[in-house]
C-alpha cells in the first residue's frame, strides 16, 4: 500500500451534511504557562505591564500575570479539536467571530474549550457552520464565550 498524505487524517472526515445542530466538540484542556504569555507577547507585540509584570499587577490586586482577551481567545481555535480535522478539505475558512470576556485568565489557569453547532445553513455550493464557543477555567467559571463561523464546501467527500 502505498502513502497518500491527502488521506492522512487523525479523524474520520465528514461532509457538512453529515454535521447536526447540537454536536460539541471539545479541545483538550490548556494551562496558560509563563511560555504561553512570552509566546503571546512575541506574536502580538502587546507589551502593557497588566500581561507581563507581576509588582504592577500586584499593586492593583492580581494574583499573577493577567490573559489579554485574545490569549484567552486563542484557546478556541477549532484546529485544536477533533472538528477541523472532521471537517477536512470541506472547510474553506473561517468568517466570523464575536467573542465576550466574562472572567480574568492568569498565569497558572487551565482553559477547557468547547464548541456546539447552533446552525448550519446550506447554500448552493457551500454552507456555514456557526458555533457557540465556550471557554471554562478550571474552576469551573466561564471566563469566555462567544460565535464562531466557518464557510464549508458542500457535496465534497467522494462516494
């Protein structure tokens, strides 16, 4: 047998039309470590101190190094759950997000994302796959929810 890297694929891929309103996809858990920040504050160029110095996060009450909104939002990237790799070569891309920040994420914090369908609206050639996102702490709290949108092709899987 030979090797096709066009079949490699780490789940079963579905066609959108096999996808329902009501499936959750969960992520595996991530705990927000001093890399991630330094990781976080090398991509975006964010330096405030309120992400990366702990004397003046402490003088204003905080426990540790404080998530900007979008360190906390990156932990909702589908690629990280089984979904995208479900969705295979049907997702184009990724449309829209909104998002709302509920709780502080510090230095330390495990995040636990999870994604439901809310709606998949078919078009003529392709269809889109909107989400509820959830982020939770590993307390328990919501420190993060909000949509997400993704453009599939439809009728792409062979028979």
């Amino acid at each position: 047998m030979t090797f096709d890297p066009q079949t490699h694929w780490s789940h079963p891929v579905r066609a959108f039309e096999d996808f329902a309103v009501g499936e959750v996809f969960r992520a595996p858990s991530r705990t927000m470590t001093e890399g991630v920040f330094a990781a976080f504050q090398a991509a975006s160029g964010d330096n405030h101190p309120i992400h990366y110095d702990r004397a003046y996060l402490a003088r204003r009450g905080h426990r540790d190094l404080m998530a900007h909104g979008y360190q906390t939002l990156i932990q909702a990237a589908i690629g990280a759950s089984p979904l995208a790799h479900q969705m295979g070569d049907a997702l184009i891309g990724f449309i829209e997000q909104s998002s709302r920040f509920r709780a502080p994420v510090h230095c330390g914090d495990t995040l636990y994302p999870a994604f439901e369908i809310t709606a998949l609206t078919p078009g003529r050639t392709t269809g889109v796959m909107e989400l509820a996102v959830t982020i939770h702490n590993q307390d328990g709290v919501l420190v993060a929810d909000g949509v997400q949108k993704y453009l599939m092709a439809l009728n792409i899987l062979e028979d």
